[in-house]
C-alpha cells in the first residue's frame, strides 16, 4: 500500500516509466 502512494507521488520524476508500466500491464488486443 505505501509503495503505491510513493509511486504515485514519484509520478512526475518517473512519468514516462509509470506510462509504460500501465501500457505493459494492459493486455494486448
């Protein structure tokens, strides 16, 4: 739980990174 509130506040020194990590986990149509 508070690895995802401090990603989340990293959100903006790891923007590109957090994206790609969503894009990945969405599943591949």
């Amino acid at each position: 739980y508070l690895f995802i509130i401090r990603r989340i506040r990293s959100v903006p020194k790891n923007f590109l990174f957090f994206i790609l990590s969503s894009y990945m986990s969405l599943p591949i149509y």
